[in-house]
C-alpha cells in the first residue's frame, strides 16, 4: 500500500499540472478504485437494457475475451514477455472441458481440476524451454507452440481432428435451473469474468507482482537484487495459461463446439492487440481494451474487411506516439517519458 | 470520501439511463420482442461466409439467394402476397463468429435460415436455430456430422459426403481404375469424404486404395503429397480438398510427371481450379452437383444472374438459390410459417423441381437422390462427362 | 523402408530447392536483425508483396510477355525488386525508426503491426481471392540420380544462388558492406565514426527487402498461385532459417535456409505431411533451447 501511495503522488506532480477540467474530472473518474464495480453493475444490468439473444451472445464473447486479454496481460503487461501463441492455452482449456465434459457427460464446471492441471502443464512444457531466452526469440518460439498446438488438435482423433469437438453438455445444471440459458449463462461469465480480472489485478500489487514488474523493467538489475527471474517469468507464464484456460471452458460451454479453426494465429494477435491499447500492465485499460476489440467489429460490421488493416496500423500508431498504450499503469509514466527522451536524443544523435 | 460520493452517483446515474432506455427495448423488463407474426414481410436469415478467405463463394451464394428472392417477390410472394426478405449474416467459417451471427438472425425474426457453408462453422449453430425453432436447409455445407444428431429441424440439400464417396465408386469402377489414392486438405468436410470413400473402396473389393494422406492448407509446396503419390503406384489421384490448394497439387504432379487420371470433389469444381493449375487442369475430373453450365436449358438462368451481378454463377449460387425456392415451397404447402408444419412440409416435399434434380428428403433430412455427376475440365471451365444414371 | 530409400534422391531435391527460397527470404530477416537487433515481422509480407507486384506487372503488360521469354521475366522481377525494395524502407521509416532506442515489446509489437498491415492491405486492394499467376514457367524434368529435376527449378536455383553471391560479396567488398557490419557491432561507435547510420539502415531494409520481393515473384511464377497471406507461414520458416545458421549472420542465413528445408522434406516423408509445419518449429524451438547462436552464430548476448 505504501508502495502505491508514493507512485501515486509522483503521478499527480508529473502529471497534475497538465490535466484540468474535463480532462481532469475525466482521468479522476478512470482512476476512482471503484471504476470496476461501476463496470460490472453496467455489465449485471446490460441485459435489462437489451436481451435479444444476439446482444446477450455478444456480450458473452466479450466477457469471455476480457479474461483472455487479462491473462495475457499478466504475460505481456506485468512481466514484459511477448506471447504470440497465447491462444494455445484457450485452446487447451476447451479442448480438455469439451472432451472431459463430453466422455464422461459431466457438466462443464466439473471440468474445472482438470483444465486447471492441463494449463499449468502447458504452461510448464511452453514456458520451461523457452523463459530462457532473448526475449524476441521468446516471441516467435511462442508462435511456433501456439501453431503446433493448433495442428496437433487437427491431427488428433481424441480432439474431433478437423471436425473438432460438438455437442458439449451444458455448463451446470441444478434443480431445474439449466445454466446453459443465455442469460443465466452470462451473468455467471460476468461473475467468473469479474472475480479473474480481480485476481489478476490483485497479483499485479501482490510482492510476485511487483517482481514481475522489476523484470519487465530491467531483468539484469532484477537478478542481481536477488530475484529469481526465471521462476518468476515461469510463474507469470503459468498464471497466464491458468486465465486462458478458464476462458477456454467458458469457450466451450458458450459455443458447445470447438474446431482447431477457433485457434488460429490471428486470435492471438487479437488479444494483444487487447492488451497493448488498453495499456499494458493497466488491468482497467486492458478490460476497456478487451471490450473495444470484441465489439467494435460487432457494432462496425460493414467495415469487416477493413477491420485487421485499421487493427494493423492502429497497433503501428500506438507504439510510435505512445509507447506504453492508450492507457498505461500509474506510475510508469516518469520512467517512460525517460526512455522516450533517450529515444528521441539517440535518435537525434543519429541524424547529426 | 469524495470519491466514494461520487461513485454512489456515477452508479445512480448508470442505472436510471440503463432502466430508462430498458422500458422501450427489448431488455428483460421490456419483455420479449421479435414474435412470429403472421403479416409483414416473411425474413430469412442466411450465413454464409462474407469475410475471410471463403468470401468469394459466400458472395456467389448471396447472390444466388438474393436472386430467388426477387424472383418470388417480383411474382407477388408467398402467403397471400407476403414478401421475402433476406438478411446475411457473416460466418467467416468460424465457430465463434458463425454462432454470433445464428444469435444475430434469431434476434432480427428470422423464420428459417439458408445458410451454412463451412461444416465446422455451421455445427455449433444448429443448436441455436434449433431451440428458436428456425428449420434450416443448409446448401453446401455437407458433413456427415450435421445430420448425426439427428435434429429435425436440420435439412442438406447439398449431397452429404457418404453420397459423394458412393457416386466417387460408381465412376472408379465404371472407368476400371485399379489403384487410388486419396488425398484431403485435412478439414472436416475433405477428411469425411477420404473416409467414406476408403471406406467403400474397400467393402467393394474390386479396386484398392494405395495411399490415404492429408495436406496442410496455405501452403505452396506440395512436393511431399506428390512423391507419395507417384510413390504409390495410384492411376487415379481424388483430392477432396478445395481449389485453391488443389491447383497446386494438380500442377505440380503433372510437372512431376504423372500420367494417372485425376478427380476432384466438389471443394475444387470451380473454374478457378484452372487459372492455379494452368493447363495441367485439363482433363481432370470432379464429383459434383449439377452447375449451371452443365443443365440445360440454364441458359437463360446464367444470363440473368450475369445481369444482376455482373459476374458468372459459381458452383453454389444454384444451390443457394434452390435453398430460398424451397424455403418459398415448404412455407406455402404449410400454408403458415410456424416451426412445425414447415418441418412437416419438407418432409413431404417430393421431387421438388431443383438445379441438381427431383428433391425429396431421406428419413434423415438428407437429399434422397444425392444428384452427384462427374464433371470434366475442358477449356478452362467444368463440363458433364457422365450423369452416372 | 526400402521406398523410402529409392525416394532419398527426390526428398533431398525438393527440400534443397523449397530451402532456397527460405534461404533468399532468411536472408532480409538476418540482415536486419544483425544490425539493428529488429525481429522484421513484416518481412514475409514483403515477399507477398512482391508476388503481387510481379502478378500487376505482368497483368499490364499481357500477351507481349510470352514472346520475350525468361529475359522479361527477370527484368519484371528486377523492377519488382525494386518496388518492394523502397516499400522496406517506407516500412522501416515509418514504423521502426520512430522507435530506435525504445523498449524491444514496442519495436516487436509495432513489427507485428506492420505486418498486419501490410496482408489486409494487399487484401483489401486486391481483394482476398487467390489470383492465378499470369505467367508460369514451364519445362520438362530430367532425372539427376533418380531424382525429378525440372528445368524451371534449375533456372530459379540459379537465379537465387546469383543474388546470394552478389549480396555477400556487396557485404564483404563494398564500403557500405563494411558500414553494415560496422553498425551490427556497434551502432553508437559507428555513429561516433562518421558512419550514416540511417542510411545504412534504409540501405539494408532495401536490400532484404529487395531479396523478398524477387522470391515472391519466383515463387508466383513456379507455383502459379498468389494470395495475400502467402507470405505468413514461409516468413515463419525463413526466421526459422535464420536461427538454424545462425542469425545477423549472411551465410549462416543461406545454409540455414537449405538445411530447413531439408529437414522439413526428410521430416514430413517421415511422419507425413499434415505435420509439416509442426516439425518445422520443432526444429526452431529444438535449436533455440539448444544451440541459439545457430550452426554459424557466434555468441550473442541480450541488448540492455
């Protein structure tokens, strides 16, 4: 807490002499703690506003894409490792509730231990071999394991093969009430959706946090202090996996089908693209980020063809004029303003 | 404390606009719209591909949905002068994207759906129709799965792969192959038709199947596929896949120096299949549905379709548009459009006058004839070889 | 087994010829990365731009073409090149320099941006159909020790191995050759040297760049087919490729390009063909934990 109240008051000298009005209440109102639970009572009283069942299935995706976005973040956000293959642990998530679920005709909450201990050993066997290296490597390695795990699932029997998995039981049933209705389906994703985001952001402050945070920031300097950067970067890489499988079982119950088309590259890419505008490390801007990918092609249908074009060359924008996304972590700006500088005066070193 | 206050009202505030606008919507408490009614236009929902690297036969099946539809609305409709009205949704074949667009029609009153091209992407909207009792007469997506469920609200006018891998045999032992060898781009539909036809290869007897492979998709180099093929001794090669990946294959194994015969299945019998494979395309095979350029008397349909859209009717434009005649047909033998007589009426639909011949419906929803004919490449474009009767 | 014996010849020819593309494309990948430690996500795209660039080329010039033979076609590459040469270097303008010195997330983010722009870009102009390659080269195959050899294959070969040895010699002879290899060691010393630091860079996108391009036209012209994500996965292989021999490093980039391919030919006559790509980044994956400085990499270290 202490930690917090310090990078907070750096915040407002940097920062405080910019900001006024508008702007000012504005950025007051996003850095209120109580932002989140303004979110989910807009999120519980949505489908009082409109309740068709497109709308509910659309809001469903978007809850279950913000998990997705707040597991990644904990990966890219906090820890500072690029993940390209992120997608592979949805898919490991649906798969294992989708063939658990489907053999044994359990509902798909019972599914929970299992998708768990399969994402920790994905996150082991991805992570284990790859935390070591330089961190660019770390990207397309991932990439190449979220491809593999993509035409494993093609090529398997025990996954459906191309066909992949259909008819996946409800996702709970007691006395009568079927989880499976949409609208009680949704309101559980929005309540497991809230308590993940929570969690995450919780880690993010936790002493893990802050380590993973120290390693985003200088991995050199982090070891040295006595860190142990890669059981941290492991740890960070697990947690991510964890999240993606809890997405992954609502995945699957929501969409009662998975085929390895689900998983493809450009789903990963999307969850970053989440994560980077929202503001990595920032959970509130990655939740806002997450909503804005999943539902501005809802909402900009005619421009479907131009969707990963704009996605493309927004991502291009964002890191040239702001680096730390739309919406970074508090605190982080004092270093970065640092590093543009340095940025701008190696740059203007170079044109003499 | 401040913060807390105005937490409190920022609260307020959301939940009075969200009650507010929820009186005149159709949110929980404003209660259900989107009734069937017995008035007004009649609405069909169709998802087909529109974005992704299948847009081009989505738009080819649009079209040819879009023109039955003025066909019937320009004759006065249906139902005492109801007309029809499409609406397309985009399934991208994708399982996520295809289901919101199935929540999408459901939500906007659709009645029955049309659509479906990609197997893997219409899978998961049975359901969804299904429980908003929506029939659906899918057009080309044709795995074996969609019927396995057995829902009775799901109809294929597109011949399934277990007929397509029977009109495959009759062709190979009329033509007295001896070796075959099968090769599918590892998708759903590709993989089932590869395992039926195996499968009945074998029961049959009186040829063999020398290699079963699969290839990945996207790529240009299929000089693997090939050795095993020329490795395999086969004297007809049947690719299961889709055109773009097809071509390839084709060219390079005539490159290579094969002299076997070729056949492809209705993923590669489009025309485009020769502008990838060059002149190695000639003479190649396909099991397919009748296309219009095969019928006669589709002269007059072809011209039509070229003036409303400017671009030649592809493979399944027809069966598109036979999908929203029949749709038209089942509504007026039921005489309304609720769920279960238009069910009742497709099953009774007998010998309906459609592009790939008299349709009736197998117990289980599927084409009774599955109207499967060989095609062969001339020229550049697909032409009847033999009608198989 | 004793199929798999009598196919060695054939599985070694089809992996060295696919391995020489790799290798043309690899090269861009290693080039940069030697340099300014820049992962150019961007650059499989390259190569499909060129495609294209060939394909709108040859659509314009039509049915003169087939009267001038193999001379249009590499002069049609050679103008393709160039396109896509300065295309490299708008890219690197635009997208990379703006970020030179700012954390390696942001600079690989915005590679991955990039990319993205540059496919629904083509696809958006062209439309995402495949297009069917106007012209395509033909020819018969000989047998070179039980192996199908075609002619076309022959004459590509040639083509790549001639713009290899003109690009190490560029590297190894010429004064901005040096200043390449002066900058990979290190940029700030360079600078302080006197050396256009800039202008080398934008030297060696457009040389990479270049090198795509001329790829992406030998391909459409051998395989016939074009699309707009053509250049994804074989960007992947080529940065594979660059990693097996070792990469910023010229000729570890080349062998590492017909190594891959060799091992993918072996691999998926092996265990069959649908796993092609999964063996592939197998391999990456296997080297990256094992050997990451590659067959010919000497020993890197993280920037700071």
């Amino acid at each position: 807490m202490t930690i917090d109240n310090s990078t907070e008051s750096i915040h407002t000298v940097e920062g405080g002499g910019k900001k006024r009005g508008a702007a000012a209440w504005i950025s007051s109102v996003f850095e209120n703690k109580y932002i989140g639970l303004v979110a989910l009572a807009i999120a519980l009283l949505m489908p009082f506003l409109i309740a068709t069942p497109y709308a509910i299935n659309i809001m469903t995706t978007a809850a279950i894409f913000v998990v997705l976005a707040a597991g990644l973040n904990i990966v890219v956000g906090y820890c500072g490792l690029l993940d390209l293959g992120y997608i592979a642990f949805l898919a490991v998530g649906a798969y294992t509730a989708g063939i658990i679920a489907k053999a044994f005709e359990l509902p798909v909450l019972f599914t929970l231990p299992a998708v768990v201990i399969m994402c920790i050993l994905a996150g082991l066997i991805i992570g284990a071999p790859t935390l070591r290296l330089r961190s660019d490597y770390l990207a397309i390695v991932t990439l190449g394991f979220g491809e593999i795990t993509r035409i494993t699932a093609n090529n398997l029997t025990i996954t459906g093969g191309p066909s992949g998995i259909y008819n996946i039981p409800g996702f709970l049933s007691i006395g009568g009430i079927d989880f499976q209705n949409p609208i009680i389906f949704y309101y559980l994703t929005v309540l497991i959706v809230a308590g993940l985001v929570l969690a995450a952001a919780r880690l993010g402050k936790s002493r893990l946090g802050r380590a993973w945070k120290f390693v985003k920031e200088d991995e050199d300097a982090a070891e040295a202090m006595g860190i142990h950067t890669y059981k941290v970067k492991l740890l960070a890489y697990i947690f991510g996996a964890v999240w993606g499988g809890f997405g992954g079982m609502l995945f699957a119950s929501h969409l009662t089908a998975i085929s390895p088309m689900s998983f493809v590259f450009l789903q990963s890419a999307l969850v970053l693209m989440a994560v980077v505008l929202g503001g990595m490390g920032n959970m509130k801007g990655v939740v806002l980020g997450a909503l804005a990918i999943s539902l501005l092609p809802e909402l900009l249908r005619d421009f479907a063809a131009y969707r990963y074009l704009l996605f493309g060359l927004l991502l291009v924008v964002v890191m040239v004029f702001r680096p730390q996304g739309l919406w970074p972590p508090r605190g982080a700006e004092a270093e970065r303003t640092k590093a543009q500088r340095e940025a701008a005066a190696f740059a203007n070193g170079l044109k003499k | 404390m401040n913060s807390r206050k105005r937490t409190l009202g920022m609260l307020g505030v959301a939940t009075a606009v969200l009650l507010a606008t929820s009186a005149c919507s159709g949110g929980l408490l404003g209660g259900g719209g989107g009734d069937k009614t017995d008035s007004g236009p009649i609405i069909i929902g169709m998802i087909v591909p529109t974005s992704g690297s299948s847009a081009p036969t989505g738009a080819s099946m649009a079209n040819g949905a879009k023109m039955a539809v003025d066909e019937i609305n320009k004759a006065g409709g249906i139902l005492d002068g109801r007309k029809l009205e499409l609406q397309i949704a985009d399934g991208a074949c994708d399982a996520q994207q295809a289901v919101a667009s199935a929540n999408k029609l459901v939500s906007s009153g659709v009645v029955i759906s049309v659509g479906g091209y990609c197997s893997g992407a219409t899978l998961p909207t049975l359901p969804i129709f299904d429980k908003a009792g929506i029939p659906m007469i899918i057009p080309a997506a044709n795995s074996q799965d969609l019927v396995k469920e057995g829902l009775k609200s799901v109809f294929l006018i597109n011949g399934t792969g277990l007929q397509q891998s029977t009109a495959a045999l009759t062709f190979i032992k009329k033509q007295g192959y001896k070796a075959v060898a099968l090769v599918d781009d590892n998708t759903s539909y590709s993989v089932d038709i590869t395992t039926e036809t195996k499968k009945q290869i074998e029961a049959d007897g009186t040829s063999k199947v020398v290699l079963k492979t699969s290839v990945n998709a996207g790529e240009s180099d299929y000089s693997s596929a090939v050795r095993d093929i020329m490795g395999s001794g086969a004297d007809l090669l049947y690719w299961t896949g889709y055109y773009q990946e097809g071509g390839l294959i084709i060219d390079q194994l005539r490159k290579a120096g094969y002299t076997g015969d070729i056949m492809v299945a209705d993923g590669s019998a489009d025309p485009t299949l020769a502008t990838i494979a060059g002149p190695a395309a000639e003479g190649v095979y396909a099991t397919m549905t009748p296309t219009p350029n095969t019928i006669k008397g589709a002269e007059g349909w072809i011209a039509d379709y070229k003036a409303a859209f400017g671009d030649d009717p592809k493979p399944y434009s027809t069966q598109s548009y036979d999908a929203v005649r029949l749709a038209a047909a089942a509504f007026t033998a039921a005489g309304n459009t609720k769920t279960d007589d238009v069910i009742k009426a497709l099953e009774g639909i007998k010998d309906f006058d459609a592009f790939s011949g008299p349709l009736s419906f197998t117990p289980e929803h599927t084409l009774a004839n599955g109207g499967f004919v060989i095609l062969v490449m001339k020229d550049g474009d697909f032409q009847l070889f033999d009608n198989l009767q | 087994m004793a199929q798999f014996i009598s196919d060695i010849p054939q599985v070694f020819w089809d992996g060295l010829f696919v391995g020489s593309f790799y290798a043309l494309i690899a090269l861009g990948y290693s080039m940069v990365y030697g340099i300014i430690k820049l992962l150019n996500f961007a650059h499989g795209d390259i190569y499909m731009v060129g495609a294209f660039i060939g394909y709108t080329i040859l659509t314009a010039i039509g049915g003169t073409f087939h009267m001038l033979g193999l001379f249009a076609l590499i002069i049609v590459m050679m103008i393709s090149m160039l396109i896509t040469g300065v295309i490299g270097v708008v890219v690197e303008k635009l997208a990379y320099q703006p970020l030179r010195g700012a954390p390696r997330l942001a600079v690989l983010i915005t590679a991955v941006g990039a990319s993205f722009a540059l496919e629904y870009g083509v696809a958006a102009i062209a439309s995402p159909n495949p297009r069917g390659f106007p012209v395509r080269l033909d020819g018969d195959f000989v047998l070179v020790l039980g192996a199908r050899v075609t002619i076309p294959q022959i004459i590509l070969m040639l083509i790549a191995g001639a713009l290899m040895i003109a690009l190490d010699t560029y590297i190894r002879r010429t004064s901005t050759g040096r200043a390449m290899r002066a900058i990979s060691l290190d940029m700030k010393g360079s600078l302080l040297m006197g050396v256009k630091v800039n202008a080398v860079i934008s030297r060696t996108f457009f040389i990479g760049s270049a090198l795509a391009g001329a790829a992406g036209v030998m391909a459409g012209a051998y395989y016939g087919k074009i699309d707009f994500l053509m250049g994804f996965i074989i960007g992947l292989k080529a940065f594979t490729a660059a990693v097996i021999g070792g990469i910023g490093n010229i000729r570890g980039a080349m062998l590492g390009g017909l190594v891959l391919g060799l091992v993918e030919s072996f691999g998926s006559e092996l265990v069959g063909g649908q796993w092609r790509d999964a063996f592939a980044f197998a391999v990456l994956i296997l080297f990256l934990t094992l050997r990451p400085t590659g067959i010919l990499g000497e020993r890197v270290t993280e920037r700071v």
